[in-house]
C-alpha cells in the first residue's frame, strides 16, 4: 500500500538502483499504518501487528510519533475478553487533529472543503470563473477566496491539497496543459497558492487524487488494484496497482482520454485525431443528440438521456445505447492492457444509474475474450461524489508525515 511513494517518485529512471532511507522508510510505513486503518477501522496495536505482520514492538513505533503529532488517538479501552487479560486500546485517526483543505479546480469551477482526518467533510465551498476569458491573477483570486472561506479561525491545517481537471506537472505543482479552459494553461498553481495562503500546496491530476480517495476513503477501500475512471465533459482514469497509485514521470500519466481509438476519427481538442475523448464526452453526446433532434441536446447528460429513453424515444435509447458502447470501447483497452479487474466509474455517467451502468458492463464483456480470473467488475461511485475532494485530502495527509521523525 505505498501510496506515498508513487506519488514521491522521481521523474525519471536513475541509472542505478536507489536504496531506501531511514526517513523514506519511516514514512512509508507510517502510509501503510493509515491505509491499514483506513480499511480496517479502529484497531489494538496487537490487532496492527498481526494485520500488518509485524511485532506490536514495530507498531508502536510508528504509531507513537503520529499520536504525539495529534493524528492519531488512542480511544478509550474495550472489554477485556472472557479469558481475561490488559483491556485493549484501539488506535484511530484523531477527530480533534488538524484539517486538511481540500480543492478540486474545474475547466470553469472550484470547490473548496475542509476535511478531517477521518474523512469528515466540515465545511465547504464553491466558486465559478472563465476558463477562456479570466486572467490567471483573477482565477488565483478566486481559487484563493474560495479557500478562505473554509479556512478554521482557531487552528492551522495540514496544507492544501488540490485535484486539477487537466494536465499536470506534480514535480513544480505547474498546470500543465486544460483544453477545456485554456487560461489555466501554463498557470503555476501550487506555488502562487501557497505563498498567497502561507500554507504547503500539494497538485496533481484530478482522476488520480479521485483514485486516491476511492483507496483511502471510497469503494476501493480493502482493493489492492482497481481503476479510478471519469467521464464528463472530459475523460481520465487512475489506476491502483497493488495498492500504489500510478503516477507516471513527474505525474504525466492518466490521460487515457487521448488514447487513440480510431485513426479516421475526428480531430480532438488536443490536435490529435480519434482519441477516446471524441467519441465519449459531453461535446460528443450533445452534437450526437442534436444530430437526432432530441429535446434539450445542448445541455444533455447521461441521466437526461435515459429519461428521454425511458420516455419512449427510440432515438434516445439507441443513443444511449452508443454511448454506453463507446465508454466500453476505453475500458476493453485498458481491461487489456492493465486487467484492474475493478472499474470505479465517477461523473454525471452515474446519473444514468443502473440500467446505464449494466449497459457498459455488458459491452466490456463483449470486448473482452475469456480468460482466467473472470470478468472485471464494473460499479458506479455514489451521485453525491466527493472523492477528488477527499482525494486532496489524502494526498496532504500522505506528504505531512514526511514531518515525523
């Protein structure tokens, strides 16, 4: 579960095989224990040792250092059994540790939370600007307003973890590259950030911190390998290999929707020709629904085409029915390359429910030849979908314990 180090990783292969330090292996551990108990719940010592297979000895010291910094607690002691013996005290993630602020920046949005170290949502807020007209100093006003408004009066939190819908470069906390808001381009996100709010600014790839919250926090808990997959007005995937999030040279990875799936296609908003993207966003569905004269095909989502299918359109089922087709197309491509076995599907996707979610499994399944193991399992995160936000969170949580000793 070394989530941390794939997100620590160095840019580039070195040469030579790099040992592990001290420090290196000190918070590597500390992951693992949060991960552990993230799964599990609140656990003894003796509990982690056995779980983590290790002596209560190594347990306690990693735990330690985590109490005494307030994220970890130690809760009041359980009923000893009816052999007797020292009543045990499980170990959790501390509810009076510092917050965390959570961020999710958009194509032309932002939300802002603030999260606890279990999880907890306390409170939040949101903010709209223009990706294609704002100045940069503009859009960093009100990602930065946004921020402020969930900040705690009282108490400092951890830092600021923040999930960008576009390209990134994790290494300088840069944008990289938002086809869909050309103003964030280019735009040094992370460091204006932190020196405007005084706080440590962690970035990176929006379907990855998504991924990282369905692994700390959501569906992919327990999971060692899973993909984290979005679909919206863009599409990106993150994938969890044996409990690591892949992160690719200076976070360059996850942009299967510019993976290539018909050399003929038309030009996508990259420049390229036939990727993913074209066939199985937003912009594809409406022009393909006005193409049809379906009602209200400029603003047209998953969840209003199944209604107009349900409604009796046979337009709209065929539709939809192409669109459930063309997600699979992405999925049997990665299914074959990666075998995830798991596909957590975020976006307004999930407002088609389940009669849309059957119809992608079944043409992945249609997609896929026989082979050991079985079918990989398609599922929908919930409507009320927060996991780029916990996400955020979890990536600050991960790089703080760097602070221990």
């Amino acid at each position: 579960m070394d989530t941390a180090a794939a997100y620590r990783a160095p840019g580039r292969a070195s040469s030579s095989p790099r040992l592990i330090s001290q420090t290196a292996t000190g918070r590597l551990n500390r992951v693992r224990l949060l991960q552990l108990l993230y799964d599990v719940g609140p656990a003894s010592r003796a509990e982690l040792a056995r779980l983590a297979e290790v002596t209560k000895t190594t347990i306690g010291s990693i735990v330690q250092p985590m109490i005494d910094a307030g994220i970890l607690v130690e809760r009041e002691p359980r009923q000893s059994s009816v052999f007797g013996g020292k009543p045990a005290r499980p170990i959790w993630l501390s509810p009076l540790g510092r917050p965390i602020v959570a961020v999710h920046v958009g194509p032309g949005s932002v939300r802002a939370a603030l999260v606890s170290l279990t999880g907890t949502i306390r409170s939040h807020s949101s903010a709209r600007f223009s990706g294609t007209r704002s100045s940069q100093r503009s859009i960093i006003d009100t990602i930065a307003a946004c921020v402020e408004d969930v900040l705690p009066g009282n108490e400092k939190p951890l830092g600021v973890g923040v999930a960008v819908g576009g390209m990134v470069d994790t290494d300088r906390g840069h944008i990289v590259a938002v086809n869909l808001a050309p103003r964030l381009s280019g735009l040094a996100l992370g460091p204006l950030l932190s020196r405007r709010l005084g706080l440590p600014v962690q970035l990176d790839l929006h379907p990855r911190v998504q991924a990282l919250g369905d692994r700390w926090f959501g569906l992919g808990r327990g999971v060692s390998s899973f993909a984290s997959v979005y679909c919206g007005e863009a599409i990106g995937a993150e994938f969890v290999i044996d409990g690591t999030v892949h992160r690719g040279a200076s976070g360059a990875g996850g942009e299967v929707g510019h993976t290539v799936v018909d050399l003929g296609g038309a030009v996508c908003r990259c420049g390229r020709r036939g990727c993913w993207e074209t066939i199985a966003t937003h912009t594809w569905l409406r022009q393909a629904a006005a193409a049809a004269q379906l009602p209200g095909a400029r603003s047209l989502t998953a969840g209003g085409l199944l209604a107009l299918a349900e409604a009796g359109s046979k337009d709209a089922d065929e539709l939809l029915n192409r669109y459930a087709r063309n997600i699979a197309v992405g999925l049997v491509n990665l299914q074959q390359t990666l075998a995830p076995d798991l596909f957590i599907l975020h976006g307004d996707i999930v407002q088609a429910g389940e009669v849309f979610r059957a119809l992608i499994e079944q043409a992945v399944y249609s997609g896929i030849a026989p082979r050991p193991g079985g079918e990989p399992e398609i599922i929908f995160a919930k409507p009320e979908d927060d996991m780029a936000l916990l996400g955020a969170a979890g990536l600050v949580l991960s790089e703080s314990l760097d602070q221990l000793a």
